[in-house]
C-alpha cells in the first residue's frame, strides 16, 4: 500500500514539474459555447424539435385519458370480454406512448449532439489560435481543473475572455 501511495506521489511530483516548466492556461469551455450566436440559433431548433415530440406525447395521453374515462363510466353496462379488450387497447396505448417518449429522448439527445459538433468543432479552433498567440503549452477545460485541483495552484490563466472574443470576431 506504501509503494502505490508513494508512486502516486511520485508522479503527482513529476507532472507538477513538467506543468512548471510549460506555460499553462484553463478555459471554460460552456461559457464559450454559450456565448456563440450559432449556439442560440441551435437551441431554438432543438426547443422547436422537442415541442413536436412534446404535442404528439400530450395527444396520445390525452386520447389515452378519455379512453379511459369512457372504460370506467361504461364498466357496468360492458360484458367481462369488452372490459378486458378496452383495458388490453389502454395498455397497449401507453406502450405507445413509453416508446414514443424513448423516441423523442433519443431524437432530442441526437439531435443535440448533431448540434455541438460544429460549435465545439470552432471552439478548438480558436483555443487553438489564442494558445498559439499567447504561447501556452497546455490548455484544459475548467471541469477537468476542478476535478484536479492541484492544478489550479500551478498557476494556470483563465484564456476564456480571449476565446470568446475570438470566436466573436473581435
């Protein structure tokens, strides 16, 4: 147990000398994304998407609630066999709606993905341009610091003002 620990040390030690020696910077890569005017043009499309699975949900539940209301006001006057193949057609009704709801969270998920790919396609280029500019070595996203903290106290500058200025053309 002494020698992991000591070994963990040991490179904590090394990498933190490397990190000396190189000129190192952080970013915060989502207030770069966010400041993006692509990124509100996409989020509008994703929100409009989103509202189309959202009405198809509410109408399928909506017809499947008044399915329902009509099985339960007409139970007494219904045979056992119609009773069971109205309570079969509402189970079946919110299958359809679960998967419709899987579809939508799978489409939406996608097409979010589908969406950043450029933006943070010319996010890394222009933290590739500010760090050229600037002369840092290494650049890292603000999550990864404050999951490594140790990193902070190296001394690292915050390039995201840069950045931003950058992919706004300034």
């Amino acid at each position: 147990m002494k020698k992991i620990l000591f070994a963990l040390w040991s490179l904590m030690m090394f990498s933190s000398v490397a990190m000396a020696q190189q000129k190192v910077a952080f970013i915060n890569e989502d207030s770069v994304i966010t400041s993006m005017a692509e990124f509100k043009t996409q989020q509008k499309i994703i929100e409009s998407y989103a509202k189309q699975f959202q009405t198809q949900i509410e109408m399928k539940q909506r017809t499947m609630q008044e399915k329902y209301q009509a099985l339960m006001q007409g139970q007494q006057t219904m045979s056992p066999q119609q009773l069971e193949e109205g309570q079969k057609e509402l189970q079946e009704m919110q299958l359809e709606v679960q998967e419709l709801q899987q579809r939508a969270q799978q489409g939406i998920q996608k097409k979010q993905q589908d969406a950043m790919e450029p933006l943070m396609k010319k996010l890394q280029e222009q933290v590739k341009v500010v760090a050229e500019a600037e002369g840092y070595d290494i650049v890292i996203a603000s999550g990864v610091v404050n999951r490594i903290g140790f990193l902070i106290n190296s001394g690292g500058d915050d390039i995201t003002p840069k950045v931003i200025a950058k992919v706004k053309g300034q």
